[in-house]
C-alpha cells in the first residue's frame, strides 16, 4: 500500500506541476518588505558588528520571544522593535531602590542585568539596542560559535524547546538573508478536487475517547501537500494516529501538523527548512494502527496547529487560517 501511494505522490506531482525542493522551494513570490523589517534587519545587522554575534542568531531568539509575548497575557506588550524582555528588577537589580534607573554603572554594582548598548552612558531597558547588547552578554559568555551560543540559550532559558526554536528560526533567516518572512500558502494546490469544514472539536473514538484537535482536508489520492509558510521540519515518520505524518514549526512559533500522507516528497526530512508553497507530502489514508495501516478511512489531511507561548503549548483551531490563506491564494491567482 505505501509503494503504491508512492507511485500515486510521483504521478500526482506531474499532474500537478508543484515544487520539489525541501528549500527555497517557489522564489516567484518576492517578499514584502515592511518598514520595521527593514528596521529590524538594520537593528541586527547592527548588533552583529558590536558583538560579533551573527544578525540571524539576533532575529532567532528575537522572532522567539516576540511570539511568547504574542501568545501570553502576563507579559506587557512590546514598545520597540524587539520584542525580548526584562523586568525591571532583572534591569535595574534586585536591590536597587529606583527601578527605572539607567546609570549602567549603578545598575552593575546592585547586581542588576542592564548594560549600555549604544555608548550614550545610559542602560535604558526601552531602547533597543542596549536590551540586544544586555542579551548577548548573557549569552554569548563561552563564545560566539553555534555550540557555545547553544550553550548560553539554555543556561538562561533553561528549556530546550526555547533553544531549539530559536536555532530554528536562526537557520530560516539564514537561509533567506531576510525577516520579512510572513508569505503563506494554501494546504493543497487550489486546482484540486477538495473539501473541508470545520471539524475542530469533534468527537474521535480510535484509541480513546478524545476531540478532533485540527481541521480535516478530504482529497484524491496523491495531491500535494504544501508547506503553508516558512519553518522547519521537526518531525517526520509514524504515528498510530496519524499514520505517515510530518510536524513543521513555522517562523511565528506555532507548530503545524500534517496527517494521514500517502508518502513523503523526496528531499523532505527533518531539519529541512520549507516555505509557503513546498511540498511535504501527498494525501493518503494512514493511520489508526501499526506502521503501514491505510484504508480505514477516506483519503484526506489532517491538519492541525499548535502555538507555544515559553511555557507549555496547546492545539488551537486551523479552520479560520486555512479560509484565510485560501482568499489569499485565490486572489493572488487571479492577478497573475
């Protein structure tokens, strides 16, 4: 049954006309450059030759806790481009009296975090490039190399799912030389015979009793399945659940799951870096046992999304997204 959805994903692929790639898949779509990601590019670059530290190990962990802060209420909203953050404890040091001070010099002898950044005498926890600069001195203590920077993540983290996000997200800025990365792709090509609705929160009874956490995209045998935007494959292979499936966290830290595939598209493993538009994987009907299982149901793609906010991470309903990069795609077509 898996030899022959190969067949099925290779004949589909021509019929279909898509990428093949793993990286850098559909160059067509140029990206639009906002002002503050020029800023923010400039800002990095910036850093990098203060530091010595490379601009997109700055835009990892910046993307990073500029999604945290997105996903959580307990931490106020960001004032400039950056979005990693102090309090003002942290800043201005435990045991200093005035918590909006930014005479660096004090800051250092009450054992507070906050260093001058820009060479204008002051540590000044709302100005962007001294939070950059207080933020590399903590990481960046054993040295610059990719090892020692990994190093330096954990130790202020102390979470591995944060370093491997931010080194994630580095090695996508790498690969594009830009942040202005927010392009998105429908699921499946629109010239498909497809359908969908909303099925989030519907009951499953395979393997215990538990909700539908995601959407369900029924197709043909075979059709591609694109990556939606840019991000990394974090997990490829089995699941009892969902069959030949692959996991692939985007830029914006949210967590994209593809399930029930056919097979796989060559070139695609894990580690590879994506973009809108290339192809994952082809539509099947895996899962619901053993490697192999296929059939117990119609061929379609799950798909679900996943948002991590530094703490833990929770499923969260794709259907309105998938509408939303649908319109986009239609009327992007339609300009052509």
């Amino acid at each position: 049954m898996f030899k022959a959805g190969i067949i099925c994903a290779a004949v589909a692929a021509l019929l279909f006309q898509c990428p093949e790639n793993a990286v850098a898949a559909n160059k067509a779509a140029a990206p639009s450059y906002s002002k503050e990601d020029v800023e923010r590019l400039a800002l990095y670059k910036k850093m990098e030759a203060v530091t010595l530290i490379p601009w997109y190990y700055f835009a990892g962990a910046d993307q990073y806790e500029r999604s945290v802060r997105r996903a959580r209420t307990d931490l106020p909203k960001r004032k400039g481009l950056t979005g990693i953050f102090f309090s003002p404890a942290q800043w201005a040091g435990p045991l200093n009296p005035n918590l909006d001070d930014k005479n660096a010099n004090r800051i250092s002898m009450l054992g507070g975090l906050g260093k001058d950044g820009n060479n204008d005498g002051l540590a000044d926890r709302d100005n962007d490039e001294d939070v950059l600069f207080t933020f590399a001195s903590l990481i960046a203590k054993n040295g610059f190399d990719e090892e020692n920077f990994k190093i330096g993540l954990w130790n202020y983290y102390q979470r591995d799912k944060a370093v491997g996000i931010i080194l994630e997200n580095a090695s996508i800025y790498k690969a594009y030389g830009t942040v202005s990365l927010d392009r998105h792709s429908f699921v499946v090509p629109l010239r498909a015979n497809y359908s969908y609705r909303n099925t989030w929160g519907d009951r499953r009874g395979f393997g215990g009793l538990r909700i539908h956490e995601g959407t369900d995209i029924f197709a043909d045998y075979g059709v591609p399945v694109k990556a939606v935007s840019y991000g990394v494959v974090e997990i490829k292979g089995w699941n009892r659940f969902g069959g030949w499936r692959i996991g692939i966290r985007d830029i914006n830290n949210v967590y994209h799951y593809y399930a029930h595939l056919g097979s796989f598209n060559i070139g695609i493993e894990k580690g590879s870096i994506v973009e809108p538009g290339t192809v994952v994987g082809y539509v099947g009907s895996t899962g619901y046992g053993p490697p192999g299982t296929s059939g117990k149901f119609p061929p379609h793609l799950h798909f679900g999304m996943y948002r991590d906010n530094g703490i833990t991470e929770w499923a969260f309903d794709p259907y309105p997204y998938l509408k939303a990069w649908e319109r986009q795609e239609r009327r992007a077509s339609r300009k052509r």
